[in-house]
C-alpha cells in the first residue's frame, strides 16, 4: 500500500514537473510576407517562420507551417514586411565614441574612467540592436581593458539589451607605435591597447588575453601611411615572427585572428602570418587580393568610417585619409569579382553610435556588391567568419530567433536596411513598429 501511494506521488510529481516545463515553452509564428533566403539568394514569398524559445523550430511556405503550430503559438504578423536574418556586424568598438581626430580619442582615455565608458557603451549596444544588429565582433576596447567582456557578460545574462558579442579585448601593438603619443616623456599616459614586444612576450599576452575572456586575438600589423608611386605604403609595427606567434598562439588555443592592416607592406605581413581576417585594407592591389582568395582570408572594408572620417582627420593634417577612402572605393569591386569573403564591418566607434552602421550597405552597393551580395556580408559570411554557422546567418530551423524586418524590400533598395522596425533576438522581441 505504502508503495502504491509512493509510485502515485512519484508520478504526479513527474507530471507536475512535465506541465510546469511546457508551460515554460514559448512558440511563436511569424507569417513573413516575403523572406529573404541568403543562402539560396532569393526571396520568397508568404513564408513562415515558426520559433521555440530562443531558436527556430521550423521555416516553410505559410500555409504548411500554420499546420504545425499549436492553438497557443503566438502570431506575430508580418505579411506585409520584408523578413531577414538579424544582422551581424564583424568590427566595432563599443568602449569608442567618435574618433575623427586624435583630441577625440585623447579626450576619452583622459577623461573618462573605465567605469563611465562602459556606462556609454551598454547605451551603444542597444543602439545597435534597436537598428537591427543581433551580434557583433568587438575589436579593441581602446584602452577600457577587459570592459567588452563585462558588457558582452552583462548582455548575456540578461542584464541590459544588446547583440550577441565577440569581443577580443584589448588588442595589441609594439612600443610606441599606438596611441597616446606625443606627451611628455616624464609622464606615463594610458595606452590604447596591450603593447607587447618579442615573441615569448607574446605568446604569453596572447594567453592572458584569452584568460579573461577574448574571443578573438587582434593586432595592429602598421602605422605611418603614404603614398609612392600610386601604391599604398605604411611601417610594420612587427617581425614576421612576431606576427606569426600572435596566430599560432591564438590558433593553438582555439581562437582566430584579426589584423588591422592598411597599407601594403601590413597587408603583405599579416597575410604572411596567416591572420583569418584583414581590417580596413585600404591599400589592397590585384595580388593582395589573389593571396587572400587563395588562403581563405577574410576583409572587413569598414567603408563607412573611412568615408565618415576623412574629411576631419584631412583638415587636422592627415590627408591620407582622403586618398585611402578613395582607393577603397576603387578597390572593393575589385575584391568582389574575384571571390574574397567579404565581411559586413563598419568600425562603429570611430564614427558616433547616434550614427547608424547600416549606411555601410549602400557604399557596398555603391562600390560593387549586389543588394543581395551586400545582405549576405551581414549575415551568413558574417557567421562564417565568427565560426557560429550552426546559431547564425540564416532562417533556418535550429538556428537563435535573431529576426529583423523592414517595411520594403531591401533587394530592391539597400537603403531599407537603415529604416529596420522589427528586431527579434532569442525569440524575444526588442522592436515591433510593424507587424499587425
């Protein structure tokens, strides 16, 4: 008698248990009036995108998909919108505020205190998601040391709003080859990034870095930009073994690299040293290009900041950047014709956060890139570069919720893509000004 009653308190319990978790189960429909497939290249029509928790459970034509649901789904309509993978941009600075000369960035590391930066920059990241930006690659906190991992921690836990981070905390260069430069001798000033010399020294930053939570490894590969003979030039910041020892280090331990590299000569070392991705690269020539097709390498163009700062940096007496950003402009269609895996990435932080990183889309498509190709850049190449293909890039089943929609359709002008008025992340929605 007395084990009956145990086996029926037994099962109640379990079943207690099973109602309480399916309670706890949230499922959402979105009716989709015309989704855009990256992968595919194409938009189809009346879709339906069905969602369990934070992932996708299951995407088809509507009708198909209404089927599946239960009488509990909850309906969230969009058949008059545009629908799309969340968007993901590859180079950001959240601990940055606007760096159009070296007064602004000098005034910041100043000025500001770790602590306060990283107030501004929980404001930066949910800027970026309300814009339609579901996860970014942050690549230098610019002095603020480990302060993206607390953000990207605090965004995680649900603490504040924001995308999905990568972060490669402080970033490095060599002996006075990075700001703050041009102080006093007699007074030891904030560094913008770990400075490290020699390849043991390296080696080791590399794994403390990573100790307290870098996801990715990035290095400053030169400085000292000029033009000779129509060619981009600049100085190496390090040896060939130096370099070679940030990505072996970093590979060994999992992570990937990135290489700040604009002229030639840094262009033609971090290739050497088989960085996975080239920041800015503005001094890319046809053989360059050749090289990285052949090893797999990766280009964030940053096309936006190059445009956005120009003008400034040129009237504070550093014209180069006029002539970069018109190189660039040149160059890309180049790249794109002849296969590098192009990455969405803006520098957001180098131009203001009150700007929205999504006018990039247009230099693409002004430069080169189809409406599609440029989409693509911000969404499954992106996830291929961030190694997360099986969580992003795509609407497809197993896949995080991270949803964005706009009114029109963006294949047709990229420009939709600066007016995104629905964002979801994880299933949860964060923006909803259209659906019905």
């Amino acid at each position: 008698m007395l084990l009956s009653l145990f086996l029926i308190g037994s099962l109640l319990q379990i079943s207690l248990v099973a109602q309480q978790n399916a309670a706890r189960v949230s499922s959402v429909l979105i009716k989709a009036g015309r989704l855009v497939d990256v992968r595919a290249g194409r938009v189809l029509q009346n879709q339906g995108i069905l969602i369990e928790n934070d992932r996708i459970l299951r995407v088809g034509p509507l009708a198909e998909i209404e089927r599946q649901a239960s009488p509990a789904t909850r309906v969230v309509d969009l058949s008059h919108a545009t629908v799309m993978p969340g968007l993901v941009d590859c180079h950001v600075h959240i601990l940055l505020q606007g760096d159009v000369t070296s007064a602004d960035y000098d005034e910041q590391l100043l000025r500001e205190s770790i602590p306060y930066r990283a107030i501004r920059a929980t404001v930066s990241v949910r800027n970026a998601l309300m814009n339609g930006f579901t996860a970014m690659r942050d690549l230098g906190t610019e002095g603020a040391m480990y302060a993206d991992v607390d953000v990207k921690n605090a965004i995680a836990r649900g603490v504040i709003p924001g995308p999905r981070m990568f972060v490669s905390t402080r970033a490095f260069s060599g002996t006075g080859m990075y700001p703050l430069l041009g102080y006093s001798w007699e007074l030891t000033m904030p560094e913008g990034v770990q400075i490290v010399d020699g390849v043991e020294n390296i080696r080791r930053a590399v794994r403390e870095e990573v100790k307290y939570g870098a996801d990715w490894i990035k290095f400053y590969a030169d400085r000292r930009y000029y033009m000779k003979a129509g060619v981009l030039h600049s100085w190496v910041n390090f040896t060939d073994e130096e370099m070679k020892a940030f990505v072996e280090e970093a590979h060994r331990l999992g992570h990937r690299v990135a290489s700040h590299a604009m002229g030639r000569e840094g262009i033609d070392a971090a290739l050497r040293a088989g960085v996975d991705s080239i920041e800015h690269g503005y001094g890319l020539d046809e053989e360059l290009i050749d090289r990285m097709v052949r090893q797999g390498t990766y280009w964030c163009p940053t096309i936006y900041t190059g445009v956005y700062v120009a003008e400034g940096r040129a009237r504070e007496g550093r014209p180069i950047y006029m002539t970069m950003r018109d190189m660039e402009a040149k160059i890309f269609g180049v790249a794109v014709r002849k296969g590098v895996k192009v990455a969405f990435g803006t520098d957001a932080g180098a131009f203001p956060w009150t700007e929205n990183a999504a006018k990039e889309f247009a230099f693409m498509v002004r430069y080169g890139m189809t409406p599609m190709q440029a989409i693509q850049s911000a969404t499954i190449t992106a996830s291929e570069l961030l190694d997360a293909t099986d969580d992003m890039g795509a609407i497809e089943a197993g896949k995080f919720a991270d949803i964005v929609a706009v009114a029109n359709d963006p294949t047709q002008d990229i420009t939709e893509l600066e007016r995104v008025r629905f964002v979801m992340k994880g299933g949860q929605v964060f923006r909803d000004e259209l659906s019905h």
